[in-house]
C-alpha cells in the first residue's frame, strides 16, 4: 500500500530566473487549470504575461496581526503572511492537491508511517542548509500546545517524529489517518524553522522582536502589530528568486479607508475585500476585482439535545425555510454557491473536477429544498405545531449570515415560529457554538485544508455542536480515515454526511467565496483558492 | 508666593490628591476586572475561534492564564503583580504588556497632543474674536460652523478629510504612520485635524460663553468708564475669562487621549484605542485594565495639573486656599 508523491527536480531546478519560475508553478499546478476553483473570475493569463521585476508590492489586510507565527495567531492573514517566509513538508498547489515543498518526496509505508525526504537545496532564509533535525524540531514545536496553541490539536494523533536518515524524517501516527497528510504544510499546522533561532529569541517566534526564520521566498524584515509588516525577497529559496522584491504589508481595518487607499494609489492590493463593497472596488478607476471560492462553509446548527430541536420535524420545518438560492443571489451578490453538504467544492475538486464535484454534494441534502408548504405540514407533524420562540446569536462581524437569519425570520413566521437575530461580537458568538443555551446557531467555517473531511470530523463525530450522534455515521468516517485512495475517501465522507443531513443536524446554506482587488497593472495568475496560501507573490505579474 | 506654594497649601493638597487617584485606581482596577470576568465569553475559546477545541487543550490554555481561578484569586494574582511592576502578558498576543503598550501610548499621546494643540490654537482665538464681535457675520459664521463640528461623527469628518485632502488633492498621506519620525507626524495631521474639529467646536463655544460672560460683567463697564485702553479691558477680560477655558482644557485633553478609537481605526493607525477596542471583546484582561488604568491616570493627573493651574491664574483660589 505504499504510495509515492513527487515532483520532478529536474523541472524544479531548471534555473533560477524569473520565467523559470512561472513554468515551476505551472508543473505545480498540473496543467488541469480547469479545475482551479469552479466558478473563479479571475481570468488565467495561460502564461502569456510578461514577468517583471517588480520593486514593492504594497498589499492591504483588514485585520491586524499581533503574531506572525500561525501557531501562536491562526487568522487567515497570518497565514498569508506565513505562506512568503516559511514553509512545511508539503504544500497546496492551485487545484488543492498536495505537492512537496521542503520534502522533495514523501511516501506512506504503513497506514500510520509517513516517510518524507528533504530537499537538499533547502535552505534558510540565514544561508543555512535544512537538515533532518530541523524537520524533527519543527514538528515538535508545531505539537507543543503551549507555543503552538492553535496547531498542537491537529498533531495529537501524532506519535512522534524522528531523523530516519541524513536528509529524511519518518512520523507516526497513533492511529491512521489518511488527513494527516494536511499536516506537515504551511497552509494547516507545520512551519519549518531552526531550533538555534527560536533559542536565540528565548523561545519567542513571531513576535517583533524575534520575527521568524524560514526557508520561504522573503525574510521578515520588520513587524508592527498592528501598523504592518515588511519582506524582503532573500536568494536562498529552492525555487528560485520571487519577482517582486519588497513585500509591504499593511493593516488597514477600516473598509472605507482602504478603498481610498486604493483610489490614492497607496496600495497595490486588498485581499479580503468585503462583498458588500465589492462593487464600489470594481468601480475604482484602475482597479480590478477577482473572486474566487474560499472553501468557507456557512450553514445552521441545531443542538439536538435542546427542545424543541430534538424534534427531527422542528428541524425540517426550518430547513425547507431557507431560500438558499435567494441567500446567494441577493445576500452575497451571486459571489458564493448554494451549499449541500459540509465538505466544500474546492476540496475534492482536484479529484473529481469542477462538475463531478458539485454532482456529489448536490445528492448529499436530499429532499431539503425551499418549500414554505412542507416546512408548515413538517412543523404540524411535530410536537410544537403550533409553532415557538427562539433566538439566535449572529456575530456582528458577520452582515450577510445577519440578513439570511432575518430573511428565515420573515418566512418562519408565516408558519408560527418565531426567531429573534440578535448581534454580538464574534468572541460571544463563539460560546453560542453547541451552547444549551442556544438551540438555534450557525457556523461559518473556514476550512484551512483541502482535505474532504475536514469538517465532518468534527461536525459528525462525538463532541459536535449539535450533539448529534449516529454509530453509523461514526463508522463510516472511521473507514474514510483508513482509505487511501482519494475517490473511495470521498464516497465514505460523502455517504456519512449523506446518512447524518437525513435527520438534519446540521443545514448547509452557502459556502462562500473571497474577494480580491488589485491595481490593474497586474494580475494574479490562476487565482483560486489556494493561491494566497503558498508563496503568491511569484503568481503576480505586470501586465503589458 | 513661594512659600504659598509649598509644603503648606499646595504641597498638601498635591499628595492628598495623588493618594485619592491611587484609591481611585484601585476602585476602578476592580470593577473593570469584575466587568471583564462577568462579561460573556471565554478567552480560551477566543484565542482558538471557531474550530474544534480539545477539552485537554482548552483546559491547558486556561491554566495557562489561571482562568479557572476564582475571581478573587484571580484579582489578587493580578494587583500584586502590578504592584511588583509586572503588568502581565496579553492572552492574544502572548507580548508582555508593558512592550504591547510602549510604542502605542506614544502614538496615542502624539495624536492626543497634536489635536489638543490645535483646539486650542485655533478653537481659542476664535471664541474670544466671536465674543468680541457677537452678533457679527463672522460670529454667526463662525458658529455655526461650530454646530456642525459638534455634530458631525469623527468618523464621518475622518473620511471626508481622507477623500479630500488625502485622494483627491492628495495633500495628505491616506493611512498609516509613515517611517516613524517626522514622516509619523506627518501622518498624524489628518487625524489629529478630526478629532480637533468636534472637540474644537466646543471649546470654541466655551469660550465664546466665557468671554461674553466677562464682557457683561460690571467691572468691564467701570473700566470702560474710567477711561482704560481697549488692550488693557481686553487683558482684563481675558484673565477672568481664561479660568473656564483653562478648566475645559484638561477635560479636551483627557477626552482627546481616551477618545482616540475611532480615529485610530479610521486611519489605520497602531494606538492603544484601537487596542482597547479589540482586547474588550476578545476578554484580555491584562491589556483592558493596563490601558484603563492608563487613561485613567491621565485623566486624573490632567484634573490635577488644571488645579494647580487654577490655583496659580485665580487669585480668589488662592486667597481661599485649597482644600
């Protein structure tokens, strides 16, 4: 059962010049572009542009960082930070796919050994060369909960990992678990750095004062918390030399002023832009706005185990109330898709392609469509029928989850029920999630891999926020754990979904896309939505 | 004189005010401890968001912080390590506060200071021109634009401003706080011009009131009638006039210093307001009250120093002596 992933160093290595570089990402990326995110807008250049150097690149975030290292800080900014200055074992490429990195190769001899064997042009940003114990060293740190809290859950199935050659490291797993593929990468819960580093910083990483030290394409070579942050390209990537020689990061939290700093020419690119404004960033002169999806899934959690949500009929009366097809054309401007299942499209895409992805979670929901009809004879037939009282908690940060809860107001009240939205701040909303005391929530879910049962896992199995339990459904995904084979992983996820959304714990509403705008000088290559999570700036090209 | 202001008055009243701002910190420290500990949310769960948090992890990270102590425990904990100088380290961030703050209280202040002096130097001439021609096209301007200042939310005027001094006559840099330095204050002109317009506004009609108040008073008529200089009433009636304004200016300064939240986060701009504003919801404690206390304290020696300040302008107050 051994399985065997690499890529070609030859074709890694052909030169270190820019145009090189354009042709690596493409072997990266497969030449299937097709599948790159379903419905992106952003429009493949095919290689035609010209790469130039570019001197800096000013991009703007709406958050701010108070830590550089994703294990200490997980915001989404902080790992498109981390994705230019440190990498892991492996990496995504465009499609979602795993392709190396730092290993040049890795390879499953048993279901819970991982053998991964490192690149020898493998360098830090210091000059120096990657060795074995650095791998070792940066797997523990990853695991250690009190410097990698928010990493350390994702390795404790891992036994351990050690030096099992000169330029190769084996990790075990207490118990198989084909996701833990997902691990070793920049773009989850592993960054490679050096131990005499982190001890120089007394053991602090990605602080001001201590920054980071990477094997990544640029260098930190200053942080502000919450002002910016600033790369410098360095020469000794493995994959050669970036285009763009100055990376400016700025933290610009107020929507509106960004926009102006667009307009003034102050900034070159806003990632997550809000979908609210997207119109207004397409309509600033020289600007150009590309969507693209973000594997976010937003959809309705019902605590089981509070009345009257124990009641599958309840459940299904408030299912076939939302108009989900008006969520996503109306709430979110078409930018989003219709949601079926909780694993998102752009996490099996690579496997089964755009089309064959979206005709597997589309069975997923069964019946569950809008329908004000059945969702009044569903509540009839359950043990409310004349209806009841309950509010929902919605965090402030989050306007469209807001108006579809509103909207499902407006039409759960013409069968007898009654749902009050009330607004909080995202950090209250968190106690919302599985809280007793709130039968009625949602979750938006920001999938941080593109591994199928990212979500399930959690969603489906014991200790989930609509306290659902289902033997059956646990078996399934227990046998997805031990499946190797990328399909027949995704048919056991799928059916274990299929068989828990049938009592409707859980209703998927959407899953989102992001946003972003940039001068339209340049262009993001294939952008999809993995782009920002490994090294982007190569992707970005002049236009002309 | 110097014998007025020592140990006997002033000197007195200076140390019996610093230990009643003492016993105010500590009154404060506690009920915004009690606030943040009764206050819904959990910072173990806000530092991990909206994934699937082991038991085992949340349980670590709350001893951790001792976030599983009684409240007492807790309160104790934290005051006697601030007593020992030790203002603890930020959950979110793990940075000792002491290094969270620095670079922002200096920020801040620079913003605080700026827009304070600018109040001042322009809201002030411009009660007293208003006063002296009440009733003039000047003051009716003049006045009215003061009603709109008033009114007007800072965060409106910033992006105004922003829009048209920084995009369209791009006179102004938009965001941010520049490569330190000169090129920091730079930055902060525009920001600082916001929060002055709405706080100028009323000092510019606090002085206008004062001023007028001066110039009905009996003894600018006697003067008047005894034959004094228009420049020597005017001195009169500004010395009389200054101890409301002088008053009102450490509240524009304690204002401008604990007021800076919008602005800040309108301009992108690292101080401890828009700090404060994302350490309350996400439930750090350690940098909630550091910065509390902060502000408090400024506010409090602010009140002090107005005092003194009254004190030394105000002959009534001395002759009355401080209590």
């Amino acid at each position: 059962m051994t399985r065997h992933v690499t890529l070609s160093r030859r074709t890694l290595l052909q030169g270190t010049g820019a145009s090189t570089l354009l042709m690596l990402i493409a072997a990266a990326c497969g030449d299937d572009t097709d599948s790159a995110g379903g419905d992106t807008d952003a429009t493949s250049s095919g290689g035609t542009g010209e790469v130039k150097e570019i001197d800096t690149l000013t991009v703007a975030f709406p958050s701010s960082m108070s830590n550089l290292y994703p294990g200490k800080e997980a915001g989404i900014v902080n790992y498109y930070v981390a994705a230019l200055v440190l990498e892991g074992l492996v990496a995504p490429d465009g499609t979602g796919k795993l392709v190396p990195a730092v290993a040049e190769s890795f390879e499953q001899t048993s279901p819970t050994t991982y053998v991964y064997t490192i690149r020898s042009d493998a360098k830090f940003s210091d000059g120096s060369a990657v060795t074995a114990d650095d791998i070792v060293y940066s797997v523990g740190l990853s695991k250690d909960e009190n410097v990698s809290p928010n990493t350390a859950y994702y390795w404790a199935n891992v036994q351990g990992a050690e030096k099992t050659g000169d330029n190769q490291v084996t990790i075990t797993l207490a118990s198989p678990d084909v996701a833990f593929e997902w691990g070793p990468c920049a773009a989850n819960a592993m960054w490679i750095t050096k131990q005499s580093f982190v001890d120089a910083n007394n053991g602090d990483i990605g602080t001001p004062d201590a920054l980071l030290l990477g094997t990544g394409p640029y260098k930190v070579t200053s942080f502000q918390p919450d002002s910016g942050v600033e790369l410098e390209r360095v020469d000794t990537w493995w994959g050669g030399t970036a285009p763009v020689k100055t990376v400016k990061i700025q933290f610009i939290p107020e929507e509106s002023t960004r926009l102006l700093a667009r307009q003034s020419g102050d900034i070159d690119i806003a990632v997550s832009i809000s979908l609210d404004q997207a119109e207004q960033w397409a309509g600033t002169e020289a600007t150009e706005v590309l969507f693209a999806a973000d594997r976010s899934y937003v959809g309705i959690d019902f605590n089981t185990a509070v009345e009257p949500f124990d009641d599958i009929h309840v459940r299904r009366a408030i299912g076939f109330a939302c108009n989900r097809e008006a969520f996503v054309e109306k709430l979110l401007g078409g930018h989003g898709e219709v949601a079926t299942a909780l694993t998102t499209p752009a996490q099996i895409e690579s496997v089964l392609g755009a089309d064959g992805a979206r005709e597997k979670l589309r069975a997923v929901i069964g019946d569950v469509t809008y329908d004000l009809a059945k969702a009044k004879d569903a509540l009839a037939q359950s043990k409310v029928p004349d209806g009841f009282s309950v509010k929902v908690g919605v965090s402030s940060s989050a306007p469209q989850v807001s108006s579809a809860f509103q909207a499902l107001a407006q039409d759960l009240a013409t069968i007898g029920i009654t749902v009050e939205v009330e607004e909080m701040p995202v950090e209250q909303w968190y106690d919302t999630i599985g809280s007793p005391d709130w039968g009625l929530a949602y979750m938006w879910y920001f999938n941080t891999t593109g591994d199928p049962a990212e979500l399930s896992s959690w969603f489906l199995n014991e200790g989930n926020p609509a306290s659902y339990a289902n033997d059956e459904v646990a078996a399934t995904l227990a046998k997805a754990k031990e499946e190797t084979d990328p399909a027949k992983r995704i048919d056991l996820v799928l059916e274990a979904q299929t068989t828990a959304l049938a009592e409707l714990p859980y209703v998927p509403l959407w899953w989102g896309e992001a946003a972003v705008a940039i001068a339209d000088t340049y262009e993001i290559e294939d952008f999809g939505s993995y782009t920002l999570l490994s090294p982007w700036t190569p992707r970005i090209i002049t236009k002309g | 004189m110097a014998s007025r202001l020592g140990r006997g008055t002033l000197g007195r009243f200076v140390m019996v005010r610093l230990a009643a701002t003492v016993v105010l910190l500590l009154a404060l420290s506690f009920v915004v401890f009690a606030l943040l500990y009764l206050a819904p949310g959990d910072p173990a769960r806000n530092l991990l968001g909206p994934r699937n948090p082991s038991p085992e992890l949340l349980a670590a990270i709350r001893a951790e912080y001792h976030l599983d102590d009684p409240f007492v425990t807790q309160y104790v904990r934290w005051i006697g390590d601030v007593v020992r100088g030790d203002l603890g380290t930020s959950i979110r961030s793990e940075i000792a506060v002491t290094s969270l703050l620095a670079d922002r209280v200096v920020l801040t202040a620079e913003l605080a200071i700026m827009a304070f002096v600018i109040t001042l130097v322009v809201a002030v001439p411009l009660g007293v021109r208003a006063a002296w021609r009440a009733g003039s096209v000047f003051d009716r301007t003049v006045s009215l634009a003061s009603i709109v200042g008033v009114g007007a939310p800072s965060y409106a005027v910033g992006l105004l401003l922003l829009y048209l001094l920084g995009v369209r006559f791009q006179l102004f840099p938009v965001y941010g706080i520049g490569d330190g330095g000169l090129d920091q204050l730079w930055h902060l002109v525009l920001p600082a011009v916001t929060l002055a317009i709405g706080i100028g506004a009323l000092v510019f009609k606090l002085t206008r009131t004062a001023v007028l108040g001066e110039l009905e008073q009996d003894y600018v008529a006697f003067a008047r009638a005894r034959g004094l200089s228009e420049g020597a009433v005017r001195r009169l009636v500004l010395r009389n006039a200054l101890i409301p304004v002088v008053t009102s200016g450490g509240l524009v300064f304690a204002f401008l210093f604990g007021g800076t939240i919008l602005v800040e986060v309108t301009f992108a701009l690292p101080g401890i307001g828009g700090l404060l504003a994302g350490s309350v919801t996400f439930k750090d404690i350690p940098v909630v009250q550091a910065i509390t206390l902060l502000t408090a304290t400024v506010i409090a020696l602010t009140a002090l120093a107005v005092d003194i300040v009254t004190y030394t302008i105000d002959p009534r107050v001395r002759a009355r002596g401080l209590r």
